[in-house]
C-alpha cells in the first residue's frame, strides 16, 4: 500500500515502525522511517532502523526533555546513519494533558538536525476516562503558526475528510478541508519571518 502511494502521487512516505522487523520490512517501500514518541530511548529499534540507511524520524517522548533527545540522535550516529530528524510532540502535563514546550525547537536543533513540530499529536489527551485518547483540534492553527515562529523546520499533522470517524487518532485531526488554508497561512508566516 505505501509502495503504491508513493508510485502513485510521486511523494515521500513516512511510516512508524514498532519492532526491528518491521524496519528491514518497511524501508524498500518509504522514504522516512519514523520512531514512535514512546519508543525513541529503545536502542534496539533505533539500531534496526539505522542500519537500513533510510531517513529516519524519532518523535520526542512525552517524558523526555529536548536535552536528552540528544542521545537518541548520537545512537543513530554511533550505527551509521545521520540521517535523522527529531519531531516534538508535547511533554506530559499532569495526567490528561500535553504542552508544548516551544524552547524544544532551538534545543533539540543543537543537534544538528532538522527539527519537526507534530501539531496534531502535540494536542493528544490521553488517558481520558472513557478509556480512548481525547484532543484539542480547535489549537492546531495556534500550535502551528508558534511553531513556524520560532523556526522549526517542518510540521507533521494528520488529516482526514472526517476526523470523528477515523480510525485512530481523530479526536486530534485537522480537518482535510481546512489543509490548505492552515498552509498558506503557516507559508505566509515563514516567508515574513525569513524576509
């Protein structure tokens, strides 16, 4: 499927791998590898996804600082691959709840790589009481124009025609039909910044 996504449309893909395996099975067929927040300090996934020379992505656990993704990113180096970028996705507040922290952006690009700001999963709550992942989609424009303010070097988000009935995650989507505009916008901001 993401093989005929990528020959179809002529874009890279990115997919979150969860084992080794899934590294070597994944890499012929996406342009990005990418390490779930709550996988990033597993040294054994980040050797597997190294080791197949594809880009890789390593999302910030929620219970890291900026500081400490730092070792995320030499283990890629010490396995051959400085081919890394680093995503934030929020930090845990309290128990249902993530911020973002945006003195995470210049931080973690002290490292020398790229530095990605999820303005979709950065407004996840979790563990809500009936058991499945609540979010705050009204603040995705907010999270988005903050990031490009202060420099990222891209946006991650996800999208869907119809949020309420996707399969995972919709409670955070934007909108596929707001896309567009949130683009311009979030273009018209790096352009006067950059100016």
């Amino acid at each position: 499927v993401l093989r005929a996504v990528r020959e179809k449309y002529g874009i890279p893909v990115v997919t979150d791998i969860h084992t080794e395996a899934d590294a070597a099975m994944a890499a012929p067929y996406v342009d990005v590898l990418q390490i779930p927040a709550f996988l990033c300090r597993q040294t054994s996934l980040l050797e597997a996804a190294a080791k197949t020379g594809r880009c890789v992505n390593i999302k910030k656990g929620q219970f890291l600082s900026p500081e400490a993704m730092v070792h995320a990113v030499d283990k890629m180096a010490w396995f051959g691959n400085r081919n890394v970028m680093l995503t934030e996705r929020g930090t845990t507040f309290g128990y249902q709840d993530l911020v973002v922290d945006f003195r995470s952006v210049p931080l973690m690009q002290r490292n020398h790589v790229p530095v990605v700001v999820d303005i979709t999963h950065s407004l996840q709550r979790p563990n809500q009481t009936i058991g499945v992942t609540g979010g705050n989609p009204e603040m995705i424009g907010t999270i988005a124009r903050a990031a490009v303010a202060v420099g990222c070097d891209g946006i991650f988000m996800e999208t869907h025609p119809d949020p309420a009935n996707a399969k995972s995650d919709g409670a955070n989507m934007l909108r596929l039909d707001l896309a567009e505009e949130l683009l311009t916008t979030l273009l018209k901001i790096h352009k006067a910044i950059n100016s």
